[in-house]
C-alpha cells in the first residue's frame, strides 16, 4: 500500500498513544518519563519539530532557540510538541561537500517521520542544503508539514561598507592574490562579516532556497527573509506552532500545496531574486519526490521571461535585511502578480495571491518595479546544450562578463580540480583571457558530490593583468554567492562517461548563450576515437555511505536525487512489532 491517499483526519499518533492495551502504555510511559502530564494524551494532535540544530552547521545554531518558540506555539494552540534531531547539513566545515549528503538528510527525515508518533510536523532548517533536504523529506512523507527557516544573519559591516556572505569573501580573497588586499586587511574582515546568528544574507543558496519555500507555499510569508534575530522572527516561530496544530487538523498535505503551478511560481521567483544555480537542482529533486514533471526546460523557459527584480548581492547591490524592510517574499510576490499562479494554495490554507495582496512594498530600489528592473528578462540561470554536455548544464547570465556570453576559445583541460589548483599560481602558466578554463571528475559521482569549485578561482597570472573574469566549464557546482561566467552542472558528468570526458586541452570550446549552445569543435570521428581510448574512474568507494551515493545518484540535470527516492511512500506507520 503507498499510503498515499489514506485519511489523516483519523489521528495518526492515535496508533501510538491511543491504544489501551501494552503497546499505548510503552509509548505513554516514555513520555511521562520526560515529565508530560496525563492530559496531554487527551488526543490532542501531536506536533514534531524536526531540528536541524548544530553546532557543525553555526547558521542553524539559533534553531534550538527557535524551536522553544514553536513548542510554545504548539501548546498555546493545544498540540503537544515532540522536537527532535535531523541530520544537519553545514556548508562551512563538512568534505567533501554538503551536497553529497543531502539526499541522507532527506531520507532520514522521512523515515523519522514515518516511523514516529506525529500528525504534523514543523521542520526547522537554514543553511543551504538544510531547506532543499526538508523539502524532499516531507514531500516524500506527505503528512501535513510546514517549515521555518532560521533567517539571514544581519548585514555585514567592514571599514563603513556593508559587506556579504561568500560574494565579498571571494572578492576579498582575489584582491589578496592580487596584492591589492593586505593580510591585516583581511584578517579585520574576518571578523566584520559574520556579526550575528542566521544564514548567509546575500541570495545565496541559503536565502534562494529560503525564499524559494515560501514561494512553494511551504513557510508563512514574511518567513524568508526577516533577520534570524528579529524579535518578530521568533513571533513567527510561535505562529508557525500554532499553524502546524491547525494543518494537523485540515490535512493540508505537501502534495497540495507542491503542485506544478507553485514550482512554476519558484521558478519565476527565482528569476526575480537572482536565485543561485544550485535552487535549479534542488527544484528539479524536489519535484521528483512530489511527482510533479520540471525539467531543465522549463528553468530556462520561464527564466527567460522574468527579469532580475530584487537588488541583491551577488547579481545587485542590497543584502537581505534590506530584502525584508522592503518588503520580503510577500512585497516581491506581490510585484510579480499575475506572473504568478495565484490560486496557488499555501500553508496558510489561502492563495499566494492572498500573501501579495496582504504585503507593503517599502522601497522600490531594493523591490524593483517591472519598468525598473536591476537586469532585464532573461538574465538570470540559463540552460546552454550541444556536444559538450548533451543533457544540459547551467550558467548564471547575470553573474558573467558580458563579453564572455559568446565565446570560442581553446580548452585548457584538468582531470581533478587538485591538478587545476596545483599550477593555478605558476606565472608561466600558458593561459590567456581566452582560454576556457576545464575541470572535469566533479559531477555527482566524480568526486563524489558535485562540490561547489565550478567557480574556479583565476589564474594568479591574468589576476596580476586585472582580468577578473574567464570562460569556466565542470560537472561541479558553484556556491550561489559566487560570481563568473562559470558553465555548471555539465550532464551527463565525466565520471559516467559524459562528454566532457573526451575534451582536450587545446580544442577550441565555443559558447552562444544567446543560442544556448555549448560545443566542442571536434568531429564526430575524433570523438569516437577518444571514446573508444577512455576508461571510467574507479568508484569512489566500496563501501558505506559514499558507495549506495556512487551507485544510486542520478544526473545534475534530474536533481542529483537517488533513483530509489524519487516519489512518495506515504505516512502510514510500520507495524507495531512490540
Ligand atoms: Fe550556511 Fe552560507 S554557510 S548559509
Ligand atoms: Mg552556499
């Protein structure tokens, strides 16, 4: 039975606590053991706070506090609150890359959930791939959910500027190779840009996803945006308590609100934000755990209608703090109107139209108006094919050196992004503005997963010549605060015998983002040759977690999900084997 479509008005941890006989005494006595009155096994829906808490993951480190104002939430609206622990996914310390972990978090959600007393869950996430990974779960579970991200840190400060997360940071960095930055200078600045708890608070992935979510429907509005420390956050906690309770009640399913139309809606908005490269995998996942048909083409489809709206970093120039006094998701839906699908049910019960109409737009430099866009239609993720990469792959228009959107220059080819950093610094190294820079064996089940270098740090030596921007090409991914003209998520990978496997150094690459064409001028016939001579990498492992990733992980252009995990299994609970 999937379990799919049975009744959840029928209480399910009523299978749980219900129960008069042994199996209910287990389950109730535990409880008591944490102090719970009898009263609260009166039937009341009991609520999990799902929390991605972690001191490994510092922009999720507020959320045990968050999580006491959902409890509060829970319990003014008389549910009893359940927290518990989801594997957290933190982008500043975990190798080889988050992502090759964010199918775990995903999978361990939904099994938590499953397995366990709840006819509700809050799900509390924040660092990048904290969101798209409670997305996937609670699409996969399907029981009444509704989710809080934790919040953009506070703007950061350096020297009078306002500075923000990764964009500055590699911008810092380039100087300091560059010697127009000092050591001292940049040690200050370490200190300048992280001033308060939340995620990183340019449109990078964090704020993407976050945003994103809202637009899907699945936080209150207001959610994705408001500073983590904003008193009227934690208001929203309780309120996103309190509204769990309620969808516990109305059965108001993911599966209602992730429809077609509201990820068409996330991908408008994501066109409007100046969303990161990485929402475009992560959309095409979670719309594989819902069942819902999205494909690369409809990202570069609808991306070519929208023009960049928000002025934020890394496209514009605001930080999030300025995002949410201007108004947020709600201004910003507002401003897209009927570019939306407005019937679009949220968590709130009501349309996303109703979340426009409700919301203020207070600054029309940072919101902008459709006449007054910071970048026209079209530049934001595009999707560019041909003999290089078949199934597809993704540039961020808006990111690019405008000279380099069309372009034909020799291949420059690394075999590992180590080899490409071992000669990075050589002065001797034969490269010019031309040259098209190539990293290959960090797709998905290269390196393995899909770590974020396709925005590979400049030649020490054009650096020195003021060059700032370059031709880049991998199977990699690039963080969403990352800029350049840097080609992404090249499917299908080199390790699984993509073409990007047979290109040398020296074939001339050409690029016509206007014509969303990406080829390699070699024949037909040489590139059989090669194919013939290749030989795949070695898996990356033969064992635990790394080998099920290798063997399962599907391609960047369908999400890098696992093949086993696309769609739903439902939220009927196991059997009772006590
Ligand atoms: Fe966590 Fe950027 S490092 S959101
Ligand atoms: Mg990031």
């Amino acid at each position: 039975m999937s379990g799919k479509d049975e009744p959840v008005s029928a209480r399910r941890s009523r299978a749980w606590l219900g129960d008069g006989g042994k199996n209910g005494f287990i389950a109730r006595h535990h409880l008591r053991q944490m102090g719970m009155a009898g009263r609260q096994f009166d039937g009341r829906p009991v609520i999990g706070i799902a929390n991605t808490w972690s001191e490994l993951t510092p922009c999720n480190a507020h959320l045990r506090s968050l999580a006491e104002a959902v409890r509060r939430g829970i319990q003014q609206a008389g549910g009893m609150a359940l927290e518990f622990p989801v594997l957290s996914l933190g982008e500043p310390f975990m190798r080889p890359s988050t992502m090759l972990y964010r199918n775990m978090m995903a999978m361990e959600l939904e099994e938590l959930i499953r397995a366990n007393p709840m006819d509700a869950v809050v799900v509390l996430t924040g660092c990048d791939k904290t969101t798209p990974a409670g997305l996937m779960g609670i699409a996969s579970v399907d029981l009444p959910a509704i989710m809080l991200t934790g919040g953009p840190m506070l703007n950061g400060r350096f020297r009078g500027k306002a500075v923000g997360s990764g964009t500055d940071i590699w911008r810092m960095s380039e100087g300091l190779r560059a010697g127009e930055v000092s050591q001292s200078e940049f040690t200050e600045f370490e200190s300048c840009l992280n001033r308060s708890a939340g995620h990183c608070m340019t449109m990078g992935t964090a704020s993407t996803m976050a945003s994103i979510a809202e637009v899907l429907g699945m936080q209150l509005p207001g959610a994705a945006a408001l500073p983590a420390v904003d008193s009227r956050r934690v208001a929203l906690a309780e309120d996103t308590g309190a509204r769990a309770v309620e969808l516990a009640d109305e059965g108001l399913r993911p599966s209602q609100i992730m429809t077609r139309e509201a990820f068409e809606n996330a991908l408008v908005a994501n066109a409007a934000i100046g969303g990161s490269t990485n929402a475009v995998l992560h959309l095409l996942a979670i719309a594989g755990r819902c069942g819902v048909p999205l494909t690369l083409d409809d990202v570069d489809a609808i991306g070519r209608e929208i023009p960049l709206l928000v002025d934020l970093m890394p496209s514009g120039k605001f930080l999030m703090e300025e995002f949410a006094y201007a108004g947020g998701v709600p201004g910003l839906v507002q401003r897209l109107g009927d570019r939306l699908h407005g019937d679009a049910i949220t968590v709130t019960g009501s349309s996303i139209r109703e979340a426009g109409r409700n919301a203020r737009i207070d600054d029309d430099e940072v919101i902008r108006a459709w006449d007054n866009p910071v970048q026209p239609a079209g530049s934001g993720t595009a999707v560019v094919r041909g003999n290089l990469a078949p199934n597809g792959a993704v540039l961020k228009i808006s990111a690019a050196e405008p000279r380099l959107l069309r372009h034909e220059g020799p291949a420059l080819v690394f075999d590992s992004i180590e080899d490409y950093q071992a000669v990075c610094e050589d002065d001797l190294l034969d490269v010019t503005e031309d040259t098209v820079l190539v990293v290959r064996n960090c797709g998905p089940r290269g390196y393995p997963g899909m770590p974020e270098v396709g925005n590979l740090p400049l030649p020490r030596k054009l650096l020195k010549q003021g060059i700032r921007d370059m031709l880049r090409i991998s199977d990699a991914r690039m963080s969403g605060t990352a800029y350049g003209a840097c080609i992404l998520h090249v499917a299908p990978e080199s390790a699984v015998g993509g073409p990007l496997a047979l290109v040398r150094t020296g074939d001339v690459i050409a690029l016509d983002v206007d014509e969303r064409s990406l080829e390699m001028r070699v024949s037909d016939e040489v590139l059989a040759q090669r194919r013939a001579e290749w030989v795949a990498p070695a898996p990356p492992s033969d064992r635990g977690w790394t080998r099920l990733y290798a063997e399962h992980v599907q391609q960047a252009d369908t999400g890098a999900d696992f093949d086993f995990l696309l769609g739903s299994s439902g939220s009927l609970p196991g059997r009772a084997a006590f």
